[in-house]
C-alpha cells in the first residue's frame, strides 16, 4: 500500500491495484467518468466512515481500492446491529444519491452537464447494486455475516461468503472474457478488472484478519516496554455472554478489561484479557462468561 496523506491522524493509503480503472479511462479515452467514478467511491465510503464514527468506533486507516475506499476499524464491530447498519450505510446512500442524480439531471442546462449528472447518477446506483452481492468483502457480504452470525459461527458464514466471492469472480472474468473476444465489447475488460479485483481482495481480507490483531498487540507491547502508557478498553456485557462474542468486542491496540453483569446490571466480577484467553483455552469458546468468573 502507498500512503498519500492523512486526515488528521488517519493515514489514507493507495492500493497499487488502482491503476486498474485508471487504465480502463486511458483506453476508452474518458478521464472526466474516471474522477465521477472516484467521487462516487469516496462519498459510497464517507458515509461508511459516519456511521462506523457516529457508533463510537475509530478508524485505523483508509484505503483507496479499484472499487472503492475501504475504512479499517481499530477493532471489530461489537455486535450485528451495528455491523449491520455500517455495512448498508454505504449502498444505501449510493442508491439514494444516484436515483436523485438520475432524476434531477433534467434540472441542468446543457447536453454535457445533463450527460456527466446521468452517469453520475447511473454510476452510484451500480456500486449500490453491486455492493449488495452477498460476498465478503464487499458491503453484501457484511450484511449476511451480520444476518446469519446468529445462526451459523462468524467463522463459518465469512468461509462461505468467501468461496462465494471466488465464485462470482469467476463468472466476471469468464463473461468479460467472451464480451472481449467473442462480442469484440471493451466493456468486458471492465468485467475482467472487477474479477480480478475481487479474487484480489478475498486474498488481501484474508491476510488483514490474520495479520490486525497479531500487529495491533505487538505494537501495544513495544509501547508499555517503552514505558509509554496504553489505552484502556473496558466493555460491560451480559454473564451469559460467551467468550467467543466477548472476544469480538475486544480493542487489540488497547488494555482490554470485561465487566460481567447480571440481570439486574449488578457486577458479577472482571474478567482480564488474560483471564479471557485462558478461559476459552480451558472451557471453549462458547463458554458463558459466568463460568469464568471465580468466586469472592
């Protein structure tokens, strides 16, 4: 990744795969679509970032991809309504902006600002259509991670909508393969590219998940062996909570504490971190968190 600037104290890095669609603009000889396609990406992820931000979650980076802008979080989203609603934040808002583009185009004077607001409009509602393929990572795939997580384990859902996410690939490069050579249509290597980028980004989703927390937790012991001080993150949840979701909630670039209620939200104890990891090494990851906690 390239870093080109930060906002503030977010770094937004470049994905080298850009040049993808920079080359589709230099061979259908339409720069102008090029910077519409780019304002699209980027309203399609602000308002990703809102919802994370407006949900209390900080972003750790920005990244600027083929088809999009990919916010990464400091830490996984704590539970399915809030993973829902960031997920659908951007689709719904490339819908909404598109439909009002598509219609209000009437309301410009001259055929090219009538042309440039129409492709603008026909360009957010297919990154809204396209994002709600249900394949991780795209926005889909997040949604449904979110919908059937309380039936079938993360782990499991995130596998499937994975093996998905190859297989649509797939269909892409095949079916702009035969629009490129068959049809002799240039739009096949618009397909192609979306293929190929989506492959690309299963194998980057995968490496991010392994790679987050092992980097996040080193730099936290670089930094208190330093004698610097490190963030706390404290979470209340439910005793019947199990360590599995627990987990998910945790902030890995911080100290993480986990405050253990009852019904009645009186403190049934404190689970360290450690205490946690230990607990579903002994015990399973479905263990409820009330089990963990030793009597007084």
């Amino acid at each position: 990744m390239i870093r080109l600037f930060y906002i503030g104290q977010t770094p937004v890095v470049c994905s080298p795969f850009i040049l993808i669609p920079v080359l589709f603009a230099m061979l259908a000889e339409k720069p102008g679509l090029l910077l519409l396609n780019v304002l699209a990406l980027f309203l399609h992820e602000l308002a990703h970032t809102f919802a994370a931000k407006a949900m209390g979650y900080r972003i750790r980076q920005v990244e600027l991809q083929p088809l999009g802008f990919v916010a990464r979080l400091y830490r996984r989203i704590a539970n399915r309504r809030d993973e829902l609603a960031v997920a659908a934040a951007g689709p719904v808002f490339s819908l909404l902006t598109g439909t009002m583009a598509y219609l209000g185009a009437n309301l410009f004077d001259g055929e090219s600002s009538r042309f440039f607001v129409c492709r603008f409009g026909e360009m957010n509602l297919f990154l809204g259509l396209f994002n709600l393929i249900p394949v991780i990572p795209l926005d889909g795939g997040r949604m449904a991670e979110a919908l059937f997580s309380s039936r079938y384990s993360k782990k499991r859902c995130k596998r499937i909508l994975m093996c998905a996410a190859i297989i649509f690939s797939a269909a892409f490069v095949t079916i702009g393969t035969l629009l490129l050579y068959v049809k002799r249509d240039r739009s096949g290597l618009y397909l192609i590219c979306i293929g190929v980028f989506l492959c690309l980004s299963v194998l980057r989703e995968r490496k991010w998940d392994r790679g987050n927390a092992a980097d996040q937790m080193l730099r936290r012991f670089e930094l208190i062996n330093s004698g610097n001080p490190i963030p706390v993150h404290l979470i209340a949840v439910h005793e019947n909570t199990s360590c599995a979701e627990a987990l998910v909630m945790m902030d890995y670039g911080s100290y993480n504490a986990v405050f253990v209620l009852d019904d009645e939200l009186t403190l049934k104890g404190i689970l360290s971190e450690e205490e946690l990891t230990a607990g579903i090494v002994d015990k399973g990851q479905d263990a409820a968190l009330s089990i963990l906690i030793k009597p007084h």
